[in-house]
C-alpha cells in the first residue's frame, strides 16, 4: 500500500519524481523567483529614480502613474526580461539535474551545424510571414504607413534606440521556447508515454496541453479576447512544430524571436496585446475588420495571424522534409534515457 501510494509520485523505473510533480515545482520556482527577484529590482529602480533626481522621494506615496511610466521605460522592460530570462534560465538548469536528472541540452540544445541552419531557417521563417501579413494588409488598405525610424524618445539615437527590443525579444524567444516547449512539452510527452499512448500520441497530446497552458499564459495581456486566447494557443502548436519534428529548439527559438520582432518594432503592429517598445522601423496607422486584422491586440488575435501560422506550419514541414529526408516526430521527446536502478525491479510509467 505505502508502496502504490509513493508510486504516485516517484518513478521507481527512472528514479526520479513523476512528470507532473516535476512541471509543478519547476513552475513554482520560476514563479517564487519571479516575484522575489522582480520586487528586489523595483525597490533597486526606484531608489536609482530618487538618488538622480528623477522621482523625489516624497513623490513615491500616491505617485501610481510616474511609477508605472518609470517601470515601462525600455531599457527597465529590457533589464526585468534580462531577469525574467535568467530566471527560466536557471530553473529549468536545476529541475533538469535534480528533478528530471538530465543534462541541460537535452531540452533541445544539442549545438551542430545543423542547429544553427535550423536556428536560421527559423530566424527568416518568422520574419517573412510577419512581411506577408503586412504586405498583404497594405495592399488591401488595412494599414498605412505614417513614418519610419521613430523612436519612442524624442531626437533618440535609432541604432542605439533599436537594440532595446532586439534584446528584449531574443530573450523572450529563448525563455519562452525553453519553458514551454523544451521543458513543459518534453516532461509531459515523458508522462504520458506508455500510459494510454505510444511516443507519438505522448507527443502530440503534450503539445495540445502544453499550447493551453502557453495561450492561458498570456490571458493578462492588454486586449485580451478570447479569439485572442484561441489563437494563442494554436500559435503553441505553431511554435512547437520545429521541436516535436527535429527534437530540438533552434528552430522555435528563431521563430519566436523575429516573429515579435517584425510584429512590433519593424512594422509597427501590437505584439499581443503590447504596443511596440522604444524604436519602430515602420509606424503606421490600422484599419479593417477587427476578426481579420486582430485589431488593438495585434496580427495574432485575428484570421491574418492565424492565416501566417498554417502557412508557416506548411513550410516547416518542407524544411524538415528537404533537411532531413522525411518527415517524422522526433519520438526521443517521450523517451527518458536515464540510469536504470539496479535493486529495484518495479516498473511504471514516467
């Protein structure tokens, strides 16, 4: 009995806890680390903002509005993400060693040549299907281009200004790409395997679970709808395509990363819900039916964006085709490769 009770939440197999004891206190962790570190940080910008000069400190009681301003200025937005990102970093470095005993590029970091073409591929992926969504909104005359180069400070250095969303973006690429995919996503494939399903079905129903959980995520956003929600998870299942196909993140990661990155601050549209930050290469002004466009929340919470990512998915699946000769799961998401005990003979699922 104490032995059937345990089983609930240890492997005896694998020697390890169980899949969903292992996303939970991962997640926990990154959630703890997140509100500590990021209440440490607000206290460190506020007495900066005081010691210069910028908010008296007399001002702080009340002062809602200039805190807010303070804290969404691009290069805080860009330090918190830096944070957020080394926070992701570290935690999922410390549940693969202790909670799922692996190594940290088993979560879809094993660098080759290959790694980096895929990384590529992905980086042009993202960037021409968010070009397509604005060619083809300009054409019909959903957008109009109002200026170009404009930075969010007045006389602002644009090369200087730029790189605050480039950065921020690369490390919401990575970040996201290994918490929900590299992580979440391969933990549950391991649970599910050899339950009901076999590595493929393990790996698909993971993927539907994990773009829930990725959509629900965003559910905070400014002008959130639930088309918006919907359509955030289908782009889990987008973003998750490169990495149930290859095993590996390079090619999530440059998707994501110039998906945002051309979404917001090349031309100029909402990036879920969030205006562009610092610096635009294109400002423009938006029109036309808000189930289309995706109106205030962006290209990903209407048809458009939802149009880009079956596009995508169609060419994702020619990429791994033409690279790897054929298209297939990469079934070593579901499987666990760990040490085998050599006393205890009972067997049970991940």
């Amino acid at each position: 009995m104490e032995t059937s009770i345990l089983s609930f939440f240890w492997n005896y197999k694998d020697r390890r806890l169980r899949a969903l004891w292992r996303i939970l206190i991962q997640g926990s962790v990154w959630f703890g680390l997140q509100i500590g570190v990021g209440v440490v940080l607000a206290v460190i910008i506020l007495v900066a903002a005081v010691v210069t000069g910028w908010m008296p400190a007399q001002e702080i009681p009340g002062s809602s509005d200039r805190i807010m301003d303070l804290m969404s200025r691009p290069d805080i937005v860009m330090i918190l993400e830096i944070a957020t990102f080394l926070i992701t970093f570290g935690s999922v470095w410390l549940a693969g060693r202790i909670l799922d005993r692996r190594k940290f590029t088993d979560f879809g970091f094993h660098l080759s040549a290959r790694w980096w073409r895929d990384l590529g591929f992905g980086l042009l992926l993202g960037a021409v299907l968010m070009a397509g969504i604005f060619l083809f909104e300009a054409a019909v005359g959903w957008v109009t281009v109002e200026s170009t180069m404009v930075t969010s400070e007045s006389g602002g250095f644009f090369p200087l200004a730029i790189l605050a969303p480039a950065i921020l973006f690369l490390c919401v690429g990575i970040s996201e790409e290994l918490s929900s995919r590299g992580y979440q996503l391969k933990n549950m494939a391991e649970g599910m395997m050899g339950t009901r399903f076999g590595a493929a079905g393990a790996i698909l129903a993971a993927t539907v679970f994990s773009s829930i959980i990725f959509g629900f995520l965003h559910a905070a956003n400014p002008n959130i709808t639930w088309i918006s929600i919907l359509n955030l998870m289908a782009a889990g299942v987008f973003l998750a395509l490169g990495y149930i196909l290859t095993g590996e993140l390079a090619l999530p990661i440059g998707l994501h990363i110039t998906w945002n990155f051309f979404q917001g601050n090349v031309f100029g549209f909402p990036v879920s819900g969030l205006n562009p930050l610092a610096a635009q290469f294109i400002v423009v002004r938006q029109s036309g039916p808000g189930w289309m466009t995706g109106g205030p929340f962006g290209p990903e919470g209407g048809l458009i964006g939802l149009g880009a990512m079956l596009l995508g998915s169609l060419l994702i699946l020619l990429w791994v085709r033409v690279t790897r000769g054929k298209i297939s799961l990469a079934k070593t998401l579901a499987e666990y490769h760990g040490k085998e005990p050599t006393t205890v003979k009972e067997t049970s699922n991940s």
